[in-house]
C-alpha cells in the first residue's frame, strides 16, 4: 500500500472514531466519547506523520517523534513556536 493510501486509511479511521464520540456525547457516555477522540487525534497525527515520510513507534505516545517529524519537515519550527 502507498504512503498516500495508507494516510488517506488512517484518516477514514480517524474520522471513524470521531463519529464514534460524538455518539457517546448523545448517550451520555462520556468515558467513550473520550477514548474516541484521543484515538480520533493519535490517527490523524500519523497519517500526518506517514505523509511527511516520518517513522514512528508503534505505540499510543507519539509526542516526541510528531516534534522531532514537525522540526525536520518544517524548517524554522522552533523559532516560529518559540515567538508565539
């Protein structure tokens, strides 16, 4: 599968999830809606991720590879950050 389309899939799953916690919002299901949308963002962030060619580890905590993956793709990042 290309990095495109498995982008594109992570998406699709991402927006999934956020389906998923909006229901859990209707039902009262708050813990649900919870665990929906922090997997809703974690996808979106590796597709992000794979878009920009960056590997990162196979686990829930992508933090410091997504800072390490923003720096290496987006010349002058620190800087930008650092002056808002």
């Amino acid at each position: 599968m290309k990095t495109t389309e498995m982008a594109s899939s992570m998406l699709k799953e991402a927006r999934l999830r956020l389906k998923a916690a909006a229901m859990g919002i209707r039902l009262k299901g708050y813990a649900y809606t919870v665990r929906s949308s922090q997997e809703s963002v974690e996808l979106s962030l590796k597709a992000a991720l794979r878009l920009v060619g960056v590997e990162y580890p196979k686990k829930h905590e992508i933090s410091r590879v997504l800072l390490l993956g923003i720096k290496d793709s987006q010349p002058g990042f620190e800087s930008r950050t650092l002056q808002r």
